[in-house]
C-alpha cells in the first residue's frame, strides 16, 4: 500500500505545489526572499543580549485552561529559563475561537512571539507578511532542531521557497478511529471490529441509547468540536475551505462540492436522524464544550492514543476501530507547525524555545502533560502518570512526539505505530499540490462566511440536511464557489500536466 515516491514526492512535489502555486500575496516577492536576512537582523538587536530575560508570547489553541495553568506555566519557564535563558506566556484560545481570534491578531497587528499554525491558515498568514522566514534562521542558529527534524518536513512547510513554520515532528498521515467506552461495550455485546460505517456505528449506538434511556447521550458534540474526520474522503487541496474537494482516489482529480457528494449527504442523513433519536445532545449546535464523559468519540491519532483520549474524556477505556486511513495529503503534512512573528522581539529565542521542544525530554513532558507533582508524576520506569485530566495544551501542537515519555498506562510501543502508520500511509492523487488562492481569495473568504453560519447545524445534525444543504449550496454559489471550483480545477489540471 505504501507510495515508493513518498519521499520524492514530498521533498519535490510539495515544495513545487508550493512555490509556484503562492508566489503571490499580500506582499512583494522581494519582502519575501530578504525575510531571511532582516530576520538574523531584528535577532541581533534582540533584548536578550542585553541581559533580560526575555518573556515569549505563544499563542496556541486547546480547551480552557485550568484555574492554575499559569502557575504551571511559570514552573516550565523556570526550567526554560535556565537551560536558554528565556520564559514563556501561553495564552490558549479556545477550540471554537481559535480561527477567528488567531485572525484577529493577525489583521489588529497584535503582539506576538510564536503562534500554532495549520494548514487553514499558514499560507494566508504568509501571504500577509506576518510570520518570519527562518530558513537561514534556524540553521545557523539552532541547527540541533534543525538536524532533528527531517528534510522532508522542512520541504513541506516552505512557501515561495522558503520555510515560515517548524514543522512537527509526529504522525504526518491521517488515521481514523472510532471509539466506545469500554463499560458500554461490554455491558451490551458490542462488537467493536465490526463497526466501520455509519450503519454499523447506528446499530451499536441505538443498543446504547435504547438500554440507557432518554437523559443519556452515547454522542457528546459541540461547536469546534463537531463529528470529527467528517471529510477525510476529500482532498481539500489547502484551500480552507471544506465545501471542496477532490476524493482523494479519484484519479480524474475532479474538483467537486462537497456537499453535492452523495456519502457526504449520506453522513449529513445519519448524523441528524442520531440528533433526532436523542444520540447526539440536543444542545450541541450552540455550546462550545461537549463535556466529558462521551460514549462515543472520533479522533485522528494512532492505537495507543486511546489512553489519552479517554483520560481527557473522563473515560476508564475507549475501545477502538479503526474506520480510513492512513493517507497522505498536502494538509496532513501541514497539520500542526508553530511560527514566529515578523514583528517578535525575540526571533532566536524563539526558535530557541522551539528547539528546546524538540529536544529536551523534560521540557517537552512538561508542556505536554503539566508539571511534575501537579498534573503528573514519573513512575519508576520512567513512564508519566497523570494526576489530572485538566492540563489543555494539547500535545501535538508543541513539537516532536518522538522524545516524549510514554504514560505509565499507555502502551510503550506508541511511537512506533505512529512511524509504522506513515509508512504505510497511502498518498491522495493531489499530493503536493496546494491551492494559490491569490485570485480568489475575495470568493474564498465570502464562501467560508457562508460555510460558517450553517456548519455548525450541519455537523452536529442539528438541521435537516434536506433543506440546509440546498440552501447553503445556493448561498455558496452566489458568493462564488462556482468560480473557486473552476480556479481549482484549472491549477489542478496544470499542475498535474506538468
């Protein structure tokens, strides 16, 4: 199954889809090759080589933090500060506002020293002068991190040539799972296997629901945390927007709506009769936390994620299915990176905090499981038992998932199911391509307005697809999903020509 290309295809084809299909933005093509150079520049007058200790701003995303995060904070950049001489401040904006204040920071010019980044907004950010070119940056001055993460990533995040982001070092493919919590499982015969559609998925949810009554809901949904891998069948081609696509084993590469597709639909159907059979919450289009303790969840990860997912959830055990991949598309390559601001004080002691992710273990376990002896502790092998479920910076946000210590309950071969799922990860026809969005962008940004005020209801079930489809693909049209569709398929076809 595994694409022998892969790795020519990535360092080659990315890179190409890349740098011909955004050279264009909001700022010249010059501000953007000197960006290296004025980068090492702004270093150089940094605070810090006059002896303060520097305090870097990180935004990220993730749930809402515990009443002591800060405090927990302050602890890792106690540990930050003596080994680089540098602190930080991690503001966490929350699953459903991530996008919007991320872009609000990004247009009001607000400060910052390091941001998550994904592959919905990375390029626009580029596009807008606002994060820093680091391709000498990195090498010359951390080239511990630079060495560590391997060429193939850094490939994959340059934009005209040249690398804005640090890639994370993790699963770069897509795999699906399903999970019930292992009490309802065997309370009611439930065969796990055996559920790897939305119709096997109903019977084992509707035994659920008929045993447990009326006041349970087996499916726990909420505005930014919707049914999750809803479209892992399309190919979004980087562009951010989900109404388009192309399946991602059509090898026509046929650039399609979406929500026109017949197994999208298909799922819409499914999720709303759940929301009317009680299944899903009723309160779940218009809450922001699903809570914990749902019966059923969907996440993209790896077998011995289970552990966190359910310990994150309240939940003793998830038994897991696993329902699509792994695959490779542009986006999963570009899933989670973290940037630095053009306008940060601190450019090398930010990439210096970056580097120490990536390199240090404690630090590292530190950020991904909260301090020692409050959020977590050591076991005597060396494995990490958490103490607390409430710790919401997540994990794969920060870096590398190769240094960390494995949880005392988890199981210790983890990362080699990460490695061994992306290598035989199959590749999306579009592999390497990535929508330049330049010409289109007005119709782009019109369409996810649109996109926006029905998602929501859509994929919770909220609204009946029978007539919320037809009315948000008439509303998409007339904001111009019909000229994006034609714009992609025009660079797709050129692009694959060549």
């Amino acid at each position: 199954m595994k694409n022998k290309s892969m790795n020519k295809i990535l360092a080659l084809g990315v890179v190409a889809a890349m740098t011909a299909g955004m050279l264009a933005g909001c700022g010249s093509s010059a501000s953007t090759t000197d960006g290296a150079a004025a980068g090492t520049e702004a270093a150089s007058n940094s605070a810090a080589s006059n002896g303060e200790v520097p305090t870097l701003v990180w935004w990220t995303i993730g749930g809402t933090p515990a009443d002591d995060f800060d405090q927990a904070v302050s602890q890792i950049s106690d540990y930050a500060e003596e080994k680089i001489g540098v602190r930080i401040d991690v503001k966490i904006a929350g699953w459903a506002d991530y996008e919007t204040k991320m872009n609000n920071i990004i247009n009001t010019g607000e400060y910052f020293d390091l941001m998550f980044v994904n592959n919905t907004n990375y390029t626009k950010f580029v596009n807008l002068n606002a994060l820093e070119n680091i391709t000498d940056l990195v090498q010359t001055e951390t080239p511990d991190l630079y060495n560590f993460i391997p060429t193939d990533l850094w490939e994959g995040a340059k934009i005209h040539g040249n690398v804005y982001a640090v890639p994370t070092y993790k699963d770069s493919s897509l795999t699906q799972f399903w999970m019930l919590d292992d009490a309802y499982v065997q309370k009611y015969n439930i065969d796990v296997d055996s559920i790897k559609d939305y119709a096997t998925l109903n019977d084992a949810l509707q035994t659920i629901k008929e045993g447990e009554g009326k006041s349970k809901y087996p499916m726990q949904l909420a505005q930014g945390s919707t049914f999750n891998g809803f479209f892992n069948n399309y190919d979004g081609l980087a562009s951010g927007l989900q109404p388009i696509g192309v399946k991602y084993d059509d090898a026509s590469r046929k650039v399609v709506c979406t929500l026109e597709q017949d197994d999208i639909m298909d799922g819409l159907n499914w999720l709303h009769k759940w929301y009317q059979d009680g299944i899903i919450n009723p309160d779940a289009n218009v809450v922001t936390d699903g809570g914990k303790g749902s019966i059923f969840g969907s996440a993209q990860g790896w077998p011995a994620a289970a552990t966190t997912w359910a310990f994150n959830a309240g939940i003793e055990k998830y038994d897991l299915t696993q329902v699509f991949g792994p695959l490779y598309t542009t986006e999963t390559i570009q899933g989670s990176m973290n940037a630095i601001s053009a306008n940060s004080k601190y450019k090398t002691e930010a990439l210096k905090v970056l580097q120490l992710m990536n390199t240090d273990s404690k630090f590292r376990d530190m950020c991904a499981y909260g301090t020692e002896g409050n959020y977590m502790e050591y076991a005597e092998d060396g494995t990490v038992q958490k103490l607390r479920d409430d710790w919401n910076w997540p994990s794969y946000t920060q870096g590398t998932f190769f240094i960390l210590s494995t949880q005392a309950d988890g199981d210790p071969d983890a990362w080699n199911q990460v490695k061994e799922q992306n290598e035989s990860a199959v590749s999306s026809t579009c592999l390497g391509f990535a929508l330049d969005v330049t010409n289109i962008q007005n119709e782009i940004a019109n369409c996810n307005t649109v996109w926006d005020k029905y998602k929501n209801d859509l994929l919770t079930g909220a609204s009946d697809p029978a007539t919320a489809v037809p009315a948000c693909i008439e509303e998409l049209k007339a904001a111009g999903l019909d000229t994006v569709i034609e714009e992609a398929q025009k660079q797709v076809d050129e692009f694959f020509a060549n």
